[in-house]
C-alpha cells in the first residue's frame, strides 16, 4: 500500500546523516531537533503554536485534557472513521455522539452535527478523511453558535488546505480550536517510528497542551495538573525534518497517482472514484473507491493479492457498530451513508513512488474484475 523503502532510498544520505548526528550528540529527548521541527512545522502550517507527542491518538487525548471537558461531557465526531478519534472521547468518560458523513466526500455532514446538539455537547471532532478537509466553515459557524470547542483530526490530511467561500485558504488542522496530526510511517507526513503533534493559534491552550504532554509540569518537578508522558523523540523529528522539505512534492505525487486512477476508471460504471470537496484540496492518504450494489469487495481483493497487489479496507465495521461503542443510542440502520460506506469501499495502494506501470497494472487488473 505505501512503498516506504523507495522513498526512504531517494532521500537516505540526508536521513542517515542526520539520525547519526542525534546519536552522536545523545540529544535523544527534547533535543535541537524537535525544536526545530517545532519551528518549521509552525511555519510550514501558518500557525502559532505546534506541541510535538508521541503519536496521533496522544494527541486527540492532551486536546481534549487542556480544554478541560468533564465526565459525560458529549463529543460529536463522525462513525465512518478510524476508532483513535472515539477512542480517546471514552477513554476521558466523555460521551462520543456519532453522526453520519457526507455520501460524497466521506466527510462529517454538519447538518447531521446541528442535529446532534444538545445541552450537554461541549465539542465536535471532525476527521480530515482519506486527505481532504471536512467543511470546516460550515462547522466552526455551528461551533460559535453553540459556543463549542472544535478539534481537528487531521492524521490524513497534512498539507491540504481549506478553500474559504470568499477564496482565502488555510491548511488543515489550523482552522478548529485545536488541530492533531500523527507521524505514522504509512502518513503523508510519517517518521521512521510513532510520532504526532498538536497545532494550536491560543497562546494559552497551547502553554496548558505543552505541560499536559509533560507530566503536567511546566517547571520541572512542579505539576501543576494531571498531565502524561507523550514526547516526540529526536530521531524521529530529525527525520521528519528532512521529510517535511518533500511534503508538498508527495502531495504533488500522490495526485498525479490519483489523476491517473480517475481516468482509467472513468468509464467503469461500477466503480465511483473519490470525489474532490470544491472547498478543499485533496493530498490522498487513501484513494478509496466505491463500488457498485453487487461487486463482491472480498472476492475483488483477494484477486488483486493472487496478482501481488494490495487493497485495504477502510473501514470494514462502523464505530457505532463495533462492540467496543455499542450504545442503546444506535441501532443498524440508524446511519445509512456511514453503513453504506462500509460494505463497498475498498483502497488502492497510494504513495509517492507509484510509476506509470505500477498504476497501469493495477487498474487493468481491477477493470479486469471490475465490468
């Protein structure tokens, strides 16, 4: 699915380079280089403030910690998304309140958030889904209106930004109260291990982010709140530093991969390739397609393995339909879009190393299937 090796060789004398350097200084935590990549993520993203952790989900939690949410607080986040961003609601004995996505771009619907609202909602988790921005204008204009806190999931969506309605842009995960992005290797932007960090523009939150990640401290031995342990190590912002001087150029790869997929499945009548949101631009974590009523998805993949060609499914069980998340609140049937999404999405590989053909014998061989 992503080809880390081919991408590791192009850039391997710099990255060699520099991990031996943090081995040479023994800088392993908090050292020059998670500074560093602090600075120039800031300055890649447009914001204030960029807290590095451990990893994405670490990230959801220190956000929803510093903003102070309490037991039974609610949380609406989508059902269609990795359960990272459920996870951490519950883990906090908040109450996640999920809500269908959008039929097109797999997106939160923020008409399905309004109606979630109630007394006791204090934030909305929209997910950047699969590399394209959920419609953060028509959520943070509900957000003021119900005076709710907005965190951004963005661990697939860094680099795309957000098309305002008078043409201004912003990059995702700067947008919300506070944004959250994860360094897994498979991401756009992903070190050589678990990574992850939190974007905010409030000089207070982001001085309360960095002491939860902390220990709860901001003097050393002197803990102010309950916080954790969650660090980026330097080896790993020493990579993404490197990484980060590419991010636009992947993105760049990764459309032209996607550009080559919408073409050669444009006369496919089975098979709905990924739709653009016009408010948003699109970086392509997954390129995710749907398929028609009555392609067997699992027979289709198990054909695209039999030829050495990976497929994934993201996802396979709606979170309100996992064990885990079970709630007297949902029942099958209660969110069609999301139900829907399930049974018949399936995902190419996708990364920036694809050549023209790779691309070329995937799509014959899912067109092959696929007719």
């Amino acid at each position: 699915m992503v080809d880390l090796l081919t991408q590791y060789e192009k850039v391997q004398g710099e990255i060699d380079t520099a991990v031996l350097n943090v081995l040479r200084s023994s800088a392993y935590i908090n050292g020059p280089e998670v500074k560093e990549f602090q600075k120039e993520l800031e300055s890649y993203l447009g914001v204030k403030h960029v807290i590095p952790c451990a990893n994405g989900t670490d990230a959801l939690q220190i956000a929803m910690m510093a903003l102070g949410l309490q037991p039974g607080d609610e949380v609406i986040t989508a059902s269609f998304t990795y359960v990272a961003t459920a996870e951490v609601i519950a883990l906090l004995r908040l109450t996640p309140v999920l809500v269908d996505v959008d039929p097109n771009t797999f997106q939160i619907d923020p008409e399905k958030v309004k109606k979630a609202i109630t007394p006791k909602t204090k934030a909305i988790v929209p997910v950047h889904l699969f590399g394209q921005c959920s419609d953060m204008e028509a959520i943070m204009k509900i957000a003021k209106e119900h005076n709710l806190f907005v965190v951004e999931d963005n661990a697939q969506a860094i680099g795309a930004e957000y098309i305002y309605s008078d043409g201004n842009r912003k990059k995702a995960g700067t947008i919300g109260t506070i944004g959250c992005t994860s360094f897994f290797p498979s991401k756009n932007l992903g070190c050589f291990g678990d990574g992850g960090a939190i974007f905010t523009n409030d000089d207070d939150l982001a001085g309360k982010l960095r002491m939860i990640a902390n220990h709860g401290q901001s003097v050393q031995y002197v803990h102010d709140s309950i916080g954790v342990n969650s660090r980026l190590d330097s080896i790993q912002a020493a990579i993404l530093r490197i990484k980060l001087r590419s991010l636009d150029n992947y993105c760049k790869a990764r459309n032209k991969a996607a550009d080559y997929y919408d073409k050669a499945f444009s006369s496919n009548s089975k098979i709905t390739t990924p739709a653009r949101a016009k408010n948003s631009t699109h970086v392509f974590h997954q390129y995710t397609l749907l398929l028609a009523d009555g392609v067997d998805r699992n027979a289709l993949r198990e054909f695209l393995a039999a030829k050495g060609i990976p497929a994934m499914i993201y996802y396979p069980i709606a979170l309100h339909m996992q064990k885990a998340y079970t709630d007297p609140r949902y029942k099958e049937g209660d969110f069609p879009v999301t139900e829907n999404l399930c049974k018949r999405v399936i995902s190419l590989p996708m990364h920036t190393e694809l050549d023209e053909e790779q691309l070329k014998f995937i799509t014959d061989a899912v067109n092959e299937f696929v007719r």
